[in-house]
C-alpha cells in the first residue's frame, strides 16, 4: 500500500486505515526481520537525513532502517552543509531532489520542514521539529498495538509538557480511537488546533493534575520537561515534582498499565528510575520499535 500524501510532517496527513496500515506492516517487518526474512525492498534508494539537532534513535534507526531494506542513508549534519553558510532552505531542497529519493530533517522551527517539503520534488519525512514528531508516534502506536493487541478504546495519560511528541500523540490517537488525557500545568498544553481537531473524533481532556489522567488510562506516557529547543532552567519549577510519573501515578492507572517514554529519559525528573526501569516500562520496544515503523513508513511512500 502506498499512502497518499507526499510528506509526513505531523502525522495528521495520513488517514485513519494509511495510519493502521503502516503500524500493521511494521508488526510484519519486526516478524519477518527476527526470522531472518528482509527483503531489499529499497535497493539503489537513498535517504538523506538533515539534522539541525542531535539525535540517536531518530538516526540510527533510519540509518539502519534503509541499510536493512537493501538502500543507502546519508547523515548530513545542518553544520556541514550550505545551509550553514546561508543557503536557503529552498535551494537546498531543489539540489537534494536531484540526488535522493527521500528526504528526512530533524529541525527547529517547523515552517523549516514545510518549506523543504514544498520545495522538494522527493519525499519528505519529518524527523522531529518543535511542533511535532511523527516518527515517534508511529513507533507509540505499535508498541501499544503489541502490547494490548489493540488501540481503539483505550485510555492513554500524557503527563508533563504539551510538546512535540504530544501534539503528533493526539494526531495518532484521534485515528485510532484512543481517548487521551493530557496533565500539563497551565501555559504548557498542547497546541489548540490539534486539540480542537481530536475533539471531533476522541475524548480528549487537558487537566492540570495528574491523578485524574491517570486514573483508568491503559497506557501512562510523558516526555523530559526540557525539549532541545526548550532548554529553560526555570520550566523544571513548573512540573517538578507534581507532573513527575512515579509509583503513584503508575497505582492510579489500571493494573495492567504500561509506560511509554519516546526517550531520552531524565530519570528523577520527569520519572522516577522505579518506573521506568520498572517491569511496567516498555521502553525498550518502544525505542526498538522506531526502526520497524521507519521502515514501514519509507515502505509506504512514493520512493
Ligand atoms: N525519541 C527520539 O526521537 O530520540 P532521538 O532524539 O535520540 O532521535
Ligand atoms: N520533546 C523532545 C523529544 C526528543 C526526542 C525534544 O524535542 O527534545
């Protein structure tokens, strides 16, 4: 199946039944790949990947992503390219396409990835920006796929700051059924138009206290309080300690709750090293997971 959109830039382009497909194909490749099954589905394909800040999932995994699907990636750090110099976004978007079959940028400002993805004649990947991370909310979804062996009618807990991965969370959520509670002091929810969008198809509440989200939720996530763009020293203050997940909030979600982390995790502050190397965490198949849905997701574009 090919998906119908160009570009994935928030995750908000993919249909419901291109966005089940994907995490469906990605549970595949996962099989297939520890039964010693991979097929060169990318041969003679690459993949440039632009990054203007660090990463290590986000870039191993789609290196290896491509190496495992027969194709080849290229690491392009924004320092070293043009860009640095002044080039714009624009042309570099037009020289890329001449060169590669895709394209995947790690960015600041999210207009950067809208302006690459409308100059470029090639696929572009969102690779996380400060609105939005795509990528982590497919590997998300099939980590709570394979876990609960289903995601319509859940109840997830977002707990912390409205970020990034929370904003293409409630992407994810509102086409797959699941309802989510988001805990976040004021100032720090999620953006209103995702928000206003989900209503129209899940239970979404933006509560500041956590034990209300927590209570009942299938699946409790959160993210560190400090995002790369977000460095201010003074934000810890305004989630520390009331929006840390820990074995309280862990009681008050079901039983069998698990706990999801995109990772990197500041242990302490936003969990506590209970949780998370707890036997409720699942964040190494989480973070396992992002290289089986790159795949899935390359897979499903036009390259
Ligand atoms: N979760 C995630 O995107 O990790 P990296 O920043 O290491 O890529
Ligand atoms: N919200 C975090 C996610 C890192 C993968 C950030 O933007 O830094």
């Amino acid at each position: 199946m090919k998906i119908k959109t160009k570009d994935l830039l928030t995750l908000d382009e993919l249909t419901k039944d291109e966005l089940s497909k994907i995490i469906d194909l990605a549970i595949k490749l996962k099989k297939d790949l520890k039964k010693g099954k991979n097929q060169p589905l990318l041969k003679n394909k690459t993949l440039a990947m632009i990054f203007q800040k660090p990463s290590t999932r986000t870039r191993v995994s789609f290196e290896v992503g491509m190496f495992q699907l027969g194709g080849h990636a290229l690491n392009l750090s924004s320092d070293d390219l043009q860009l640095s110099r002044g080039e714009s976004i624009e042309d570099t978007a037009k020289a890329l396409s001449r060169y590669v079959d895709v394209i995947m940028a790690r960015v600041y400002d999210h207009k950067t990835i809208e302006t690459l993805a409308k100059n470029s004649s090639v696929p572009v990947i969102n690779g996380l920006s400060n609105s939005f991370h795509p990528c982590q909310t497919l590997a998300d979804l099939m980590t709570i796929k394979e876990k609960k062996r289903k995601l319509s009618g859940l109840k997830i807990a977002w707990i912390g700051d409205g970020n990034n991965v929370c904003n293409s969370l409630i992407y994810g959520c509102s086409k797959s059924g699941i309802n989510i509670s988001v805990a976040t002091p004021r100032g720090y929810e999620p953006d209103s138009k995702v928000v206003k969008q989900a209503k129209k198809s899940i239970k979404i509440e933006i509560t500041t206290h956590p034990l209300t989200s927590a209570k009942n939720a299938d699946v409790v996530m959160t993210d560190t309080f400090s995002s790369i763009h977000n460095r201010d020293p003074k934000r810890i203050k305004r989630f520390f300690p009331k929006f840390q997940v820990n074995p309280s909030v862990m009681k008050t979600a079901k039983n069998n709750a698990i706990f999801l982390h995109c990772l990197p995790a500041k242990r302490g502050n936003e969990v506590t090293s209970s949780v998370i190397d707890g036997p409720k965490s699942v964040v190494w198949d989480e973070a396992e997971n992002r290289l089986h849905t790159e795949k899935a997701l390359l897979l499903s574009m036009s390259i």
